[in-house]
C-alpha cells in the first residue's frame, strides 16, 4: 500500500513539474500574431512606400514635361510684319521658314490701295498721313499675339517709307511690352538703308533688347535671308 501511495505521489510531482516548465500555448501564438502582424505592417508599409515612389516618380515626370514644354516655349520665334505690297511679307515669310518661326501679320483695318501709296500723288493717303504725322495712328485688324508671353525672339519688318518704317507698325510697337525678348528689325525698301528706323522703334516699345536690324532690297530673295540669318548665328 505505502508503494502505491509513493508511487503515486511521484506520478504527481513528475506532471506538475512538466506541468511548469512547458512553454504557454498562448505566448506563442502571440509571438506569431506579432510576427504576422509586422509582417503585414511592413508590406503595408512597402506598399505606402512604393505608392508614395509611385507618386514621386510622377510628379518628377510631369514636373520634366513641363520644364521641357516651358524650355521648348521659350525658344519660340515670331515674325511680325507690315506689308503694303508684298515685298516686306517675302522676307518674313522667308525668316519664319529658317527660323521655324510664328507668322504675325500686321493688316490696316483701312487697307492702303495702289492709289493710296502713290507718293508722287499730293493728295494720296500716304502723302497726306506722311504731312500729318498725328494720322500716322494707323488701327490695325489685330494688334495681340497668342501666347505672346512663350516667344523670346520677335523679328519686325517693314517697307521704309520716306527714310523710316512705315508707321503702321506703330500701333502694334506701342501696345505690347516686349520685356525679355530680343527683338530684331527688317526692312526692305528701293534703295534707303535701315537708317534709324529700327532705333525709333526701340525708343516707341520702350522695353526689349532691340538687335541693329538688316535692310533687304525690295526683290528680296531666300539666299538673301538665309546669309544674314547664318551671320547672326541662326
Ligand atoms: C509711300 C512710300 C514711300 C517710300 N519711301 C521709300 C524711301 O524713302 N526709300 C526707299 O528706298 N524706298 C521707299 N519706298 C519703296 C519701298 O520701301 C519698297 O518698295 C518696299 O520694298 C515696299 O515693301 P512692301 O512691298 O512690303 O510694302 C517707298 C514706298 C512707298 C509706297
């Protein structure tokens, strides 16, 4: 009997003994619930990291367009011009095909007929605006040129008429601001130079950096335009 109780008893201590020293069942799971749960912490955070790249990568993108389309704007080239017979229209229509350039024409909301540019007239309309120079404010059909702020070189061109540039162009020196663009006079005309046509125009706009200008003959050709081009570095 004594057997049975010491064996019994010894039967006891060995489970409780087991009994302490085993590992809980629920500290385990916890230490994998911790595993897992930073294991979803950290693909959520990867996730949130990678969308965030995502996002970044996108704007950096974006941000390279629009610094490339405003660099590609600002190289653009315009070429306004006046024309009463078609000679001064040539050489800019020459200059926009080697420059890549915008055409902006200058046109008289009156236009000048043959008539009206007959200088060996007295009562012609050029001889009369060429006495009266407070008829020289020719109004013309447009004088705003979209997306004027993209163009950072602006061509103007003329006939020279009685040693200066055709006054038409007046209207359109005087209403735009020509700040931060390099601005380049041409003319043509019979036989008159440049003279100081392309200066008073200058002082007329009162901003932009005005270049010495060029005078084309009045059967301007290409090649013509192409020289002087090259000679500016065009
Ligand atoms: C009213 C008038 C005045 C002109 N005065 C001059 C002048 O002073 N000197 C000159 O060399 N040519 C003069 N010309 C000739 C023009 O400058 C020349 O024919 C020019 O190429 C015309 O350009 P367009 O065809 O673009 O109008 C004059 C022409 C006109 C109609």
């Amino acid at each position: 009997m004594k057997k049975h109780i010491a064996w019994l008893l010894g039967m006891i201590l060995v489970f409780c003994l087991a009994a302490c020293t085993s590992s809980p069942a629920g500290n385990t799971s916890t230490a994998e619930n911790v595993s897992a749960n930073s294991s979803a912490g950290e693909e959520s955070s990867i996730a949130e990291e990678s969308s965030a790249t995502e996002e970044s990568s996108a704007a950096t993108e974006s941000s390279v367009e629009e610094t490339s389309s405003e660099t590609a704007a600002e190289d653009r080239v315009l070429v306004v011009f006046f024309s009463a017979t078609g000679n001064t229209e040539a050489a800019a229509q020459y200059i926009a095909e080697l420059t890549g350039g915008d055409l902006f024409e200058l046109e008289p909301v009156e236009p000048y007929t043959d008539a009206d540019l007959d200088w060996t007239d007295s009562g012609s309309r050029v001889v009369y605006e060429h006495e009266n120079p407070e008829e020289q404010a020719v109004e013309l059909e447009a004088t705003t040129v979209d997306d004027w702020d993209s163009y950072s070189t602006v061509y103007i061109g003329y006939p020279i008429w009685w040693g200066q540039a055709a006054w038409p162009v007046n209207a359109f020196i005087e209403v735009n601001d020509f700040t931060g663009k390099t601005v380049i006079p041409f003319c043509t005309s019979s036989s008159s130079g440049l003279g100081q046509s392309g200066e008073l125009l200058a002082e007329m706009a009162g901003t932009g950096d005005w270049q010495e200008g060029v005078r084309f003959s009045s059967n301007v050709s290409e090649e013509d335009v192409q020289s002087w081009l090259e000679s500016l570095g065009e």
